[in-house]
C-alpha cells in the first residue's frame, strides 16, 4: 500500500457544498421564525385567558360585593374583594402578555419575553395589598364586636361563584398547559384558589345564619389567607424566573440526553434560563481533541437538535473543550497498543475494534478476503505514525502481508486493511 493511496482518506477534511452550507442555515432562519411566530401566537392565545378571567371577576365580584353589603356577611365582603385584586392582577397580566409579544432591538436582544414575568409579580403586589386591606377591615370588626345579621342568600351566591372559577380554571389551566404560558398557569392557580375560598364563604354563610356569627368573620381571615398564599407563590414563581432560576431536575434530564449522543465525552457545564415560557441554555461539552472543527461543529448541531425536539428549548448556545485522551494514547508505546488490537481483531475477536467505514480488500480490490495468524503469531511488524491520531502498520504471515490503517476517535479503530496473499512455490 503507498502513502499517496492513503492521501484523501487521511489528510483531507470532508468538504461540505456551499449549497449544502447555505440550505442548513436557511432552514435554521426559517425554523427560528417559525419559533418565534409560535411563541408569538401562544401569547395571544393566552390573552384569551386573561379576558376571560377578567370578565368572570368583574361580574362576581359586583354581584359578591352587592350582596354582601345586603346581607352583611364579612367572608362575601372578603371573597368580593379578593376577586378585585384578581381583576386588577389579571389586568397586569394582559398588559404584560401584550408587551411581550414586542420584537427584540438593540437594547433588547432576547426580546421582551420577560415582561410576563414582570406582569405576574406586579398582579402579586396587588393581591397582597388588597389582602391586607380586607384583613384590616375584619379583625376592626371583631375588636369593635359588630353584629350583622348574616342571610343565607349569600351561601347561594358564593356557590355560584365556586363554580364560575371551577370552570374558567379548567380552560385557563388548559389553555396555560397547550400555549407554554407560566403566567396564564399562575393565574389558573388563583382562578382555583378563589374556587376554594368561594365554597368555604358558602359554609361560613350558612353557620352564621344558624346565629353563629363569628364562623363568618374567621372564614373572611381564611380567605384572606388564601389571598396572601396564592399572591406569595405568584411572587415567587416570578422572582425566581426574573433573578434566572432554573429546575435542577430539568438540566438533569438535559445532561442524561446529551451524554447519550456517541461524540460527547461528558457534559462540563449546563446553565438556564427562561425568558416568559422560553427556556434558554448553555452547554460546555467534552469531546475528543482528535475531532475535527466540523465533526465538532457537527455534534453541537446534533444537541440542539436534540434539546429542541425533546424538550422545546428556545435556544441553544453550545462551547466544546477538548477531553483528556486515555493514558495509552499519550505514551511512546502506541505501537505495541496497535500491535496487541490488532491481533485481536484477526482472531475476530474484536469487531467493536473496527470503524464504521472499516473496509478491508486484497490486492485486487476484492473485498473480505481471509487471512488466518499463524503458529509464530506476527512477523516482521512495524508502525508507522502519519499524523496525531493515524498509524500504519505492517506485518506478515504465513499466508499474506497485510497493511492496516487506525486512527484514533477518542479510541482507536481500525478504518482499512489490505491483504496480499504470498504466493508459496510449489
């Protein structure tokens, strides 16, 4: 075998078409449009969401209040109230989805996707000032023992109201779940929350009427309550995304695919972050030095894919680092490596020794010819090094002289071999 015959398969870097070039990136601008269309069009989905649960609570919370001022039930009152702050909360929320939808700039370069965010911590803000107002206006009540007849009309009315907030929570949460929205969940939370509140203003309605008046005010508390916890978990969820906090188990279940493509040696380094519903990656991974700039660029086209399919992530920014090579690989004796592997794999021992474009001919071209080791093993072996990661090595036997190249993908294997029989005099 001469060197020249070995020049294409060894030196040369494979050569991608420039329309092949131009086709990839073209398909990669027409599927971050798509993307972002997407993204665009489950915001306005999601307002739908918000008007819905803006027209259930201004209807409600005009009919609570009105007959909580005709009957005199303090939890109505507070229920009343709270569907206030929920209006005035999904107001926030329907003026943050709108400035979402706002394009990226110069000043903006990941758009404005966190605005939703910034729209559910606002709403929370108002739930807790309202909550607090409400709180202030019972425990008055209880310190200056006011005494107000409570009628059960007003159980009637908090069980209608109960069943409002069921239904418009189911479409909200499923609305939420199908457009990616965090803030149209947060808000279907609430719209479930007030469901609650509304069945047990109801229960304390109907205790007050049997002249049990008190059950009455220490319901509107419990509301209050509710109103204080839904508006603390709103604003949690919304500070944690605001400061750039991400799921642990997310980037876990991340690491775990990404390992399990065939070029990544490990995963350094995995942050996120999310922007609205959008999620946003960094990923440092480690694979073999001896992998060219395109077979690396390759790989990382590969995790994107895979994060973009598998888990809807937005966007992907991929850094690779060399690995640290098996301690055979740096030493002088690579020779004697190949030498061992390659007996192996003449004993067909060692099929997972060969590559994938492993080929192996004769002197004719023919391929999968036969040769057998003979008694004495290995004659007359040599190696020679041709680049970094590229050795060829030569020896005989008995029946042939044979010619293999490896190279080294992380670990060695073995590409070609050619096979010339010795031709024995009779």
């Amino acid at each position: 075998m001469k060197k020249e015959d070995l020049e294409p398969a060894l030196y040369a870097e494979p050569q991608i078409p420039i329309f092949l070039c131009f086709k990839a990136l073209l398909l990669a601008f027409c599927y971050n449009k798509f993307m972002q269309n997407t993204r665009l069009q489950n915001l306005k989905l999601a307002e739908k969401g918000a008007w819905i649960s803006i027209g259930a609570y201004i209807v409600l919370s005009i009919l609570q209040l009105a007959i909580a001022n005709m009957v005199g039930s303090a939890s109505l009152r507070a229920n009343g109230f709270n569907n206030v702050t929920d209006i005035l909360g999904n107001i926030a929320l329907l003026i943050g989805l709108r400035m979402a939808r706002i394009p990226a700039d110069n000043d903006h370069v990941y758009g404005h996707w966190k605005i939703e965010s910034i729209a559910s911590l606002i709403s929370s803000f108002i739930m807790a000032l309202v909550g607090f107002e409400v709180l202030r206006e019972v425990i008055t009540s209880l310190l200056t023992k006011e005494q107000t007849r409570v009628e059960p009309i007003g159980a009637v009315i908090g069980i209608f109201s109960a069943i409002v907030m069921i239904c418009v929570y189911f479409y909200n949460h499923r609305l939420g779940k199908s457009v990616n929205s965090p803030a149209l969940l947060a808000a279907s939370k609430d719209n479930l929350s007030d469901a609650v509140t509304s069945i047990g203003t109801s229960v304390a309605i109907i205790a007050s009427s049997f002249h049990w008046p008190i059950v009455d005010r220490l319901a509107a508390i419990v509301i209050c309550g509710f109103i204080f916890k839904t508006a603390f978990d709103i604003f949690r969820d919304s500070a944690f995304s605001l400061s750039d906090g991400f799921d642990d188990t997310l980037l876990e279940q991340y690491k775990l695919a990404i390992e399990k493509i065939d070029k990544i040696k490990a995963v350094k380094l995995l942050r996120g972050r999310t922007y609205g519903a959008n999620v946003f990656l960094d990923v440092v991974v480690e694979m073999s030095p001896d992998m060219s700039v395109s077979e690396s660029h390759n790989a990382t086209e590969e995790i994107e894919k895979l994060l973009r399919e598998q888990f809807d992530v937005y966007d992907t920014d991929v850094h690779v680092e060399p690995c640290a090579l098996p301690e055979e690989s740096r030493l002088a004796n690579v020779s004697l490596l190949l030498l061992s592997m390659e007996e192996k794999l003449l004993t067909g021992n060692g099929s997972d020794l060969k590559a994938k474009e492993f080929i192996e001919i004769n002197e004719f071209g023919e391929a999968h010819p036969e040769v057998t080791i003979s008694k004495s093993g290995i004659l007359h072996y040599q190696a020679r090094q041709i680049s970094a990661r590229t050795f060829i090595i030569s020896y005989e036997t008995d029946s042939a002289i044979v010619s293999s190249v490896w190279r080294r993908y992380g670990t060695w294997k073995c590409i070609h071999r050619q096979i010339t029989r010795i031709q024995k005099s009779e």
